[in-house]
C-alpha cells in the first residue's frame, strides 16, 4: 500500500510553493521594475507579455507529448523545469542593460517555460501516483493549497523585502527563491525514490490529442474549463482599475488579495469533503455556482464599499480554491477510466495552455472594451462600466460553464 501520510504528500507537494514564484512576481511587479528602474516604456511591456504569454500557452501542448514520450525521464524533466525557473526569475531581476528589451523577453521566456515544464509534470505526478482514488483529490488539494500559499508570499514578500533592503530587494528575493526551489527539489526526490509511478502500458504515438479529445466527456470537461478559466480571467485583468478607479480602494488591493487567495487555501478541505460525498464534477458545479453568487455583488456595491468587497473576496475565493484543485481530479479520472497513463502529461498540457490562453484572450478582449468606452487609467469612473464588464460580464460566462458541466454530469449518470 502506497505511503499518503501527510508527511509523504508534503514531500510531493511542497514544489509548488516555489512554483507559484513565476506568477506575480513576473506578471505585476517585473513590469513595475523595468519601467520605473530601467525606462522600459510600459506600452512594450503589455505587448511583449502578451505576445510571450500567447506563445507560452501554446508550447504548452508540445512539452507535454514531449514529456510522455519520454516519460522515463520524467523526474529528470522535473529538474530541468526546475532549473530553467530558477534561471529565468534571477535573469529578470539581474538586467543586462545592453539590449534591455530581448533581455527582458528572453528572461520571461526561459522563466515561463520553466514554470510549464515543472507544473505540467508535477500534476502529471499528481495522476499517476498509485494510490487509492479516493486519495487522489486529498493529494491535489494539498499541492494546490500549498500552490496558494507560494502566491501569497510571492506577492507580499517584494514589498517587505524594499522596506528592509532597498534597491537589493530582488536579488534577496532570488536567493530566497533558489534555496526555497532546492530543499523542496531535495524533498521531492526523496518522495519520488519511495513512490509507486504508474507505468505507460504501449510507447506514445502520433495523434495524441485526438484520441484524448475522442472522449465526449473529455470535450466537454475542457470546454466547461475554458469558460470557467476565462470568466475568472477576466476580473484577474481587470482587479487593479475596479479596485482603483471604480471602488476607490487602492491601498487595499493588497489586502483583498490576501483574502481572496488565502480563503482559496482554507476552503480545500471543504472542496475535498464534497466530492468524496457526491462526485468531483458536482463539487466542482457546486463552486460554480457559489462564484456566480457571490460574485455579481460586485455589480451591486457602491465606491468605497470596503467591507462589502471584502466579502466578495472571501467568498468568490473559495470557489477559487475549487477551481484550482478539482479540474486536476478529474483529468486524474479520466486518465484511469481510459487507460490513458501514457497521455498524462498531455492531458494536463491541454489544461494549462486553456488557462493561459484564456488570460491572453481576457487582456486582449476587456481591456479594449475600456478604451472603446473612453476610459483613462487611473482616472476615477463610477458609472456602470466596471460593474458590467468586471462582474456582470464574468458571470455570464460562468453561467454558461454551468450549463456544459451540468450536461456533462447527466451523461456520466446515463
């Protein structure tokens, strides 16, 4: 019987914490350093990450048929991902000033693909570890709530770290992060060395994605996940306007975040209850719904309404909690219903590029809805603009999600 004591799960999962260093840190605060530090224009900035974020987004598909072919050396691509991370996040803050713009471009690239390499193998892990089913979503909610955590310090600890060492706050927070990448490296393997892998039974072929999209459930999950990943990408674009120029908060952005993450951590035990007492796929409609709900009050709170926010945050990020630990579960499902261990990493690829490519889609779709309604960063705007297209506009997407799982759970009943 295969070892699921916490000790050992912390052992697999713990990884994610210096995972989650490639989000924030290079998504609001790299941007903030080479405009204001090195006089980046801001505009080259958007356009460049949301050309990498694009071409990111499709590697993702390709590294892992990449990793299953090669699934033997599956943990010696753990590593590699791990290696490129770590050089990618100390070149960004470690500028050659030469050409600073393929600098920058090429730093996020080799961060970025770090992060997809590592996070579609690490999930890939998390479905073929050999343990009872019913283990399987205890083991992600664990990867993920620890995932969460990474996010918090990620995104608090550059502003501690200026209070105490100045202009030197980055290359400390890159040392922070190489020590945190190897002692959880050093745990993995270890738990890696004493875990039951589920071997592929046939070597991949050509055609891996349609005989992964062959299964109408399989379609229907990911179609149900895209609207899901997109509705939430939407307020993720746009979080920094409403807060400042709609509700008026900005010195609370801060603070709501660490709400709206850390009750995405707290809640997976919850998440983790309900779909061993029903089924993944009702959990994961449950939340949901509980996102739409909780949600639309952003419509409905007035400038300045900072307690009311604080509760959306609370509850909205829940359902977040949800969203990151149960799709997981369900592809673990559908790669032991179909026999498809050989496709693991494959099935997580596809996971991953729907989730960036809906981020990339979300900043190329709101963003210019607010310039076609003529509105100015950093100017206040209190009419019905934000409401709609940050709250409203979400939920109907959701809404739809709803309707395609929903049909989804009534097949697998059949």
């Amino acid at each position: 019987m295969q070892n699921t004591s916490v000790y050992n799960v912390l052992k697999y999962s713990l990884i994610a914490f210096p995972l989650a260093f490639a989000g924030i840190p290079i998504y609001l605060h790299a941007p903030d350093y080479y405009s204001a530090n090195l006089g980046l224009e801001i505009e080259i900035i958007g356009f460049s990450l949301l050309f990498l974020r694009i071409f990111d987004a499709f590697l993702d598909p390709l590294i892992g048929f990449i990793s299953d072919r090669y699934f033997s050396f599956r943990d010696k691509i753990i590593y590699l991902g791990s290696f490129l991370l770590i050089s990618g996040f100390w070149m960004i803050f470690h500028p050659v000033t030469a050409n600073i713009i393929t600098w920058f471009c090429l730093s996020v690239f080799v961060c970025t693909l770090g992060f997809s390499i590592l996070s579609i193998n690490l999930q890939a892990f998390g479905g073929l570890w050999d343990i009872p089913r019913d283990k399987v979503t205890k083991v992600i909610a664990t990867r993920e709530s620890i995932g969460l955590m990474g996010l918090l310090i990620s995104a608090v600890t550059p502003t501690a770290l200026y209070l105490l060492y100045g202009e030197e706050s980055f290359h400390v927070f890159s040392i922070f992060l190489l020590l945190i990448m190897i002692i959880t490296l050093i745990c993995f393997s270890s738990w890696y060395k004493s875990s039951e892998i589920k071997k592929p039974k046939k070597i991949l072929k050509k055609g891996v994605f349609k005989i992964i999209l062959k299964n109408k459930n399989v379609k229907l999950f990911y179609t149900s996940y895209l609207l899901s990943a997109f509705a939430a990408s939407i307020p993720a674009t746009l979080i920094i306007f409403y807060v400042r120029d709609y509700l008026l908060a900005e010195s609370f952005l801060g603070y709501f975040l660490v709400v709206y993450f850390a009750s995405g951590a707290i809640s997976m035990p919850l998440w983790r209850f309900l779909s061993n007492r029903y089924t993944c796929h009702q959990a994961w409609l449950f939340s949901m719904v509980l996102a739409i709900t909780s949600f639309i009050w952003a419509y409905f709170i007035q400038p300045q309404d900072i307690t009311g926010f604080f509760i959306i945050c609370l509850f909205s990020g829940m359902s977040v909690g949800a969203n990151l630990a149960l799709p997981s579960s369900i592809i673990a499902e559908y790669i032991y219903e179909n026999n498809h261990e050989e496709y693991a990493a494959s099935y997580y690829s596809i996971n991953n590029f729907l989730s960036k490519f809906s981020l990339a889609i979300a900043a190329g779709t709101a963003l210019p809805i607010l310039g076609f309604m003529e509105y100015q960063p950093g100017t206040p705007r209190v009419d019905n603009l934000f409401p709609i297209t940050y709250a409203v506009i979400p939920c109907l997407i959701q809404a739809i999600a709803i309707i395609f799982i929903f049909r989804l759970i009534k097949l697998k009943k059949i």
